[in-house]
C-alpha cells in the first residue's frame, strides 16, 4: 500500500506543479483579495473539484473516456472557447484599491474555480487519463489510498499556492499591482488557450 501512496504523490505533483489555468486562478485569488481567508471559496472549489474528478477516474471512468475518442476533441473545443472568454474576461478586469471596487466575490469565486477545473479540458485528461489508467494496476484497498493520496497533494497544493499569493499579494502596490497580476493571467491563459487550439486541430 505504501508504494501506492508514493505512486499517487509523485504522480499527482508532476501533474499540478505545472502552470495551469486552476494554480494561475487560485494564486490570482490569494494575491488579490485582502486577507488568505478571503480566496477560501477558490481553494475549496479547487480542492473538491479535484477530489472529484479523480474520484471519479479511479472508479474507473477512464475506460470510458478511452473507448470514446470523440470525446477528448469535444472538451478541448469547449475548453478552448472557455479559455478565452477567461483570459477576455482578467484583461479588462481592474484590481481593487482601497475603497474603490471589490475584489471577486466569493459566489464567482466558486463558479471560477468550479469552471477553471471542470471545463479545463487538460484537467480532465490528466485527472481521468493519467491518475485514472495508473491506478488500474491496483485493486481493492490500494487503489483507493492510491486515489487518496492524490487527493491529499491537490487540497494541500491549493491552499500553499493561495498563501503564496497572498505574501506576493502583500509586496504589491494596491490596485496598480493587481491590474498587472490579472493581465500577466489573462496571457497565460491565453497562450494555454491556444496551445490547447493547436492541440484540437491536429488531434482532427
């Protein structure tokens, strides 16, 4: 069961540790709003939308996404066109100062990061694909630690990352920063945007 669990962790953080719409997203809550408790509903949602999509792949829905090929180009479209109304969205969006507009509230927050996870189509391959086929090699009890393991990376990932932003949030300078923190975002999500594109068309 042990080597399971260091399966799961060593897999779950080659997955999460590279920069994603949802860690660029969760890191953007924690640096924008005023106090770490604040970008909560971001790191909840992210946390147990993770929880559940790799639930989900190590009961066994992988197999499914396998058998349907179709399947992997429909979300990269609708991931793609996602991504952009996002990266749209950051780029005209103006950080707070004190006293002037509010930073995102914690509803948006939750339907952000709920989309950021579920509508990202690199999320799901990579939730369902990878952790789901790996943890096929094994059974019973194993599997699950297998899968709980991987859940544990990801919960702990998203609250370091949100106290991450919030310290780089405190070296900032007010709105000025914030402005610059979402437009920095908006073009990462972009180029993810396209790089997903790109993957679409050559996938067809």
């Amino acid at each position: 069961m042990l080597g399971a669990i260091i399966h799961a962790v060593l897999l779950a953080l080659g997955l999460i540790l590279p920069l994603g719409v949802q860690n660029v997203f969760v890191f953007n809550q924690g640096a924008s709003q005023s106090r770490f408790r604040n970008a909560l509903p971001a790191v909840i949602t992210a946390g147990v939308c993770d929880t559940i999509l790799i639930t989900l792949a190590v009961g066994g829905v992988s197999l499914v996404l396998q058998r349907f090929l179709w399947l992997t180009n429909v979300l990269y479209a609708a991931g793609c066109l996602f991504l952009l109304y996002m990266a749209w969205t950051l780029w005209r969006s103006k950080a707070a100062s004190s006293g002037e507009s509010q930073p995102m509230l914690p509803k948006r927050q939750v339907i952000f990061a709920a989309s950021v996870s579920l509508l990202n189509p690199h999320a799901i391959l990579d939730t369902v694909g990878v952790i789901g086929t790996s943890s096929l090699q094994y059974d019973g009890g194993e599997r699950w630690a297998f899968g709980l393991a991987a859940v544990s990376v990801s919960w702990i990932w998203f609250i370091g990352l949100a106290m991450a932003g919030r310290l780089v949030g405190r070296m900032g300078s007010g709105a000025r920063f914030g402005t610059m923190l979402n437009k920095i975002s908006a073009l990462i999500i972009l180029g993810l945007a396209i790089y997903m594109a790109i993957n679409f068309i050559t996938s067809m």
